[in-house]
C-alpha cells in the first residue's frame, strides 16, 4: 500500500524554537507512528531562496497533506506565509481546480483568547479552495506564549487539552477524515486562567526589560510627535 506523504511547512521565524513547530511536529510525530511519510519545511530560509522554494513546491505538490502551522501577526498572518501562499496561489492558478491534496492549518496567538485568530483562519480557508485543496479546517489557539516552543510534552498537564485535540486529529487523520468540531474547540480552549497568563507575561517583559537595563523606559513613546496641532 502506498504510504502516505505529509508535509509540515512552518511559518514562524522561531523555526525549531517556536510554538508553531511544538503544535506541528507534534501532530507530525503522531501521523509517522501511523506508518506515514513526514516532511518538514521551515519558511524562514526558504521563501527568499529559488532552489528551496523549487524544491519547496516539489514536496507540496507530491504531499498528499499539507499541514501549515504559523504564528499570529498583528491580527494576520506573518509576511514569509502570506508570500508563500501567493507564490503557490500563481502557481496552481488555472491548473488545479480541484484535488485530493487535503490541507490543515495551526495557528497560534500571544493573545489569550483564540478568537483573535479567525480573521488568519478565513485568510487560509480562501486560499485552500482557491488553491484546489481540500481544505480540513485550522487549529487554532490562543495562550501561544505559554508554550514558548517547548515541546509538549516538557509543558505539562495545563497543555493537556491541546495533546487530547491533537491526538484527536491524529486518529481522524489517519482514517482519512477531518478532524471533528469538537476537535476544534478543544483547541481553542483556554489552558490556564487569563489573568494568570497576563500575570505571567508582564512579569516576563519586566525581567527581560531590568536584564537589559531599560526597566525605566518601559512607558516611553519615543515615536510620539512633540507637534501638537
Ligand atoms: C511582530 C509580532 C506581531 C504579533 N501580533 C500578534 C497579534 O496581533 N495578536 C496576538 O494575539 N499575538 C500576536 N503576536 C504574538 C505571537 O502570535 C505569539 O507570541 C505566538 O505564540 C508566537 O508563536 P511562534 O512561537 O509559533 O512564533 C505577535 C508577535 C510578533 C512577534
């Protein structure tokens, strides 16, 4: 029997030490213990280079699914995924109407609430039918930082809710079906409570911020225009 291929592509510039390659290659990990074929592509290095992204689209079009996993910019998607998607968009323009090349998102936040990446989600689910993919659906998360590109397993039982969604979309994966909407809002579910996770998050920016000696700077608005008009 044919194996099956999958390919991971990451969009975050972390590469290895990012939350998005945490979420992936755990789901990559689970479909290769299932007898899979897995491929992992960082976009980072690849989006600038002719012969990687030459190679890039060999994988993609012998990949039987995609898997792209990618952090949340500023409500959108990070620039080295939105050129990425347009290099593949040309480039099956007019040649795939339909295939049975199936694609799945991951998307993670720094907000806590994962409904800040819906915008991203209705981004990618426009370009996987553009594109002639079958299009599963994105994963999609909030609380990003709290991972901060551990594996996760090293994070612990507060990210076990995520392991169970992931498994989930394993098992449905492997029987060659989407992942069910129960799987998605497993997902979306908030790990640990939000004033927690903000706690946590200023107390990191204050740590970071005495490490580099700008702790007294922290409110400064060195862009504010001094014209009052
Ligand atoms: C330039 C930049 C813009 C960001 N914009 C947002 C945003 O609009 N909303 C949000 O919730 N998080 C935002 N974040 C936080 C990231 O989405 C968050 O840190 C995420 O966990 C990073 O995932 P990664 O490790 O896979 O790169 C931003 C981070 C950076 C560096």
């Amino acid at each position: 029997m044919k194996k099956e291929k999958i390919l991971l592509i990451v969009g975050s510039p972390r590469k290895v030490a990012s939350t998005s390659y945490s979420l992936g290659n755990y789901l990559l990990n689970g479909l290769k213990d299932h007898g899979m074929s897995v491929e992992t592509i960082f976009l980072l290095p690849t989006v600038n280079s002719i012969e990687k992204r030459e190679s890039m689209f060999n994988a993609l079009d012998n990949a039987d699914l995609i898997i792209m996993a990618f952090p949340l910019y500023v409500d959108q998607l990070p620039a080295p995924v939105v050129k990425t998607m347009e290099l593949i968009a040309k480039r099956r323009q007019g040649k795939v109407t339909s295939s049975s090349q199936r694609f799945l998102a991951i998307v993670n936040c720094g907000f806590p609430e994962s409904f800040q990446n819906r915008p991203a989600e209705e981004i990618v689910c426009q370009f996987a039918q553009q594109c002639g993919f079958t299009y599963l659906g994105t994963l999609a998360m909030g609380m990003g930082e709290a991972i901060h590109g551990r594996p996760l397993i090293e994070a612990g039982g507060m990210v076990r809710h995520v392991v169970k969604a992931l498994d989930q979309s394993i098992e449905a994966l492997t029987k060659g079906i989407k992942p069910p909407e129960e799987v998605f809002q497993l997902m979306s579910k908030q790990f640990i409570p939000r004033w927690l996770y903000i706690f946590m998050g200023n107390l990191g920016w204050k740590r970071r911020a005495g490490k580099e000696r700008v702790s007294r700077q922290l409110y400064a608005r060195p862009y504010e225009s001094s014209i009052s008009t």
